[in-house]
C-alpha cells in the first residue's frame, strides 16, 4: 500500500503557482515575444520560459520578494535565479537571462529590485533583443506569467514587436511598449508543467541540465531551445 501511494504521489501534478509576482522583470508590460511551450518529449522541441522584448541595457528587476540563488555566467551568458519567499518545498526559482549581474549569492531582494542589466543575446530573439525569464520549480519547468496577478497581466496597452527577422527597431528604456500597432489577443494558456530535463512531469527521469543554484547550460535549456512560434502581444483586457 506504501508503495503505490508513494507511486501516485510521483504522478501527482505539481502544486499550483501562487500569484506573488508584483512587477514585471523589464518595464511596466514589456512585448511577449515568445510565450512558454513546453516540450512534450525528452530532448523535444519546445521553450522553456517567456521572451521579453526590451533594450540591451535594460534594468532587469525581481518579479518577487526572495533570496539570490545564483548570480554570474552559464555557457557565456549572465544569469540570475531567485528562490522566491514562502513559495513552498521545494521553493519557486525564477531566473533572468542573459544579465549582467548586479547582485550577489545570498542578498535579499525585494519585488522590483534591480538585479543587473540587460545583456545581447546571441541569435535567441534574432535582431531583437530580450530577456528570457523562467521560473522552475525543483526540477520543473512552469510557466513564468503564471506568478503574475491578472493586475499586472492586463496593465496599460500591449503593442506587438515585427516578426522576427523582418526589421524593425524601437526607443525607450525599460523595456516600454514600442511604437508598434496592438493586435489583441488571447494571453497564453498556463500549460501542463515540464520537468528540466524537458519531460513531462510524472514521466520517468533521464537527466538534468540543473547545475547548482538553478544555474543552466545545456543545449536543451531556455537559451538554446528550438524556434517557436511568431511573436505574441497580450492585448487589451476585455471590458
């Protein structure tokens, strides 16, 4: 009996993500261009966080309160996590990148607290620049909007960046709305969660790309994952 609970307990989704999320990583409703899909096989094809457009050299803020994980260089690029507070055992990460770090392992930070700036990303949102922001929890992947309450969700209008690799610049700091038309639509669905090793949660484990304090860097993590779909834009909410 022991071991079959133990077994359905393994199978059992993981908890729910609780909307502690108060401010956005870059500006106040930054262009999504590249939403959260998980892969649904090991090694599969898919995007394991969210893809922010917003200037290199942007401030890049905590979207909650929490403690500093990891802060410096994974494969090249900058990365900062953050063990979210009170987010259960094991706790909420989320990670920023690519980031040059301003802060350090272990120093607390507060929602909107800057964390570093914004570095190039080489060929990952293709002439545009962006920040690919995660959130995990332990081993599995979730989606990042899904910290963020419906307030911040639906804030101020949404404006769609060009397709990638079809041009197009914009100006402003912070990762404001650039001067693009809005194209309303639906914001993307919160998805079944995904493991790290980029299965499904519940399937068998093969591997983790994990290093140390949410640290990443193999080809099936964040940066390097395959090429999604075109840019989305979360449109006005619905009156």
């Amino acid at each position: 009996m022991l071991t079959m609970t133990a077994a359905l307990a393994g199978l059992a989704p993981p908890p729910p993500v609780p909307a502690v999320g108060a401010a956005w990583p870059v500006g106040t409703r930054p262009p999504i261009l590249r939403g959260w899909a998980p892969p649904a096989t090991d090694y599969g094809a898919g995007h394991r966080g969210v893809d922010l457009a917003a200037p290199v050299g942007t401030s890049v803020r905590a979207v909650a309160r929490g403690r500093v994980s990891f802060a410096g260089r994974v494969a090249g690029r900058g990365v900062v996590a953050v063990e979210l507070s009170e987010t259960g055992d094991p706790p909420l990460r989320t990670t920023y990148e690519p980031v040059t770090p301003s802060v350090k392992k272990g120093a607390r930070v507060a929602p909107g607290e800057v964390l570093g700036v914004l570095e190039p990303a080489t060929n990952h949102c293709g002439p545009t620049s962006c920040l690919h922001w995660g959130l995990l929890r332990g081993d599995t992947y979730l989606d990042p909007l899904s910290l963020l309450p419906p307030r911040l969700l639906r804030q101020g209008p949404s404006r769609l960046l060009p397709v990638l690799g079809a041009g197009g610049s914009g100006a402003g700091t912070g990762g404001t709305p650039w001067a693009d038309p809005p194209l309303p639509v639906p914001l993307p669905p919160v998805r079944s969660a995904v493991r790290a090793d980029g299965v499904m949660a519940g399937a068998p484990r093969t591997f983790s790309p994990l290093l140390p304090d949410g640290a990443m860097a193999d080809a099936g993590t964040a940066m390097g994952a395959a090429p999604g779909p075109v840019p989305l834009a979360l449109g006005p909410a619905e009156p």
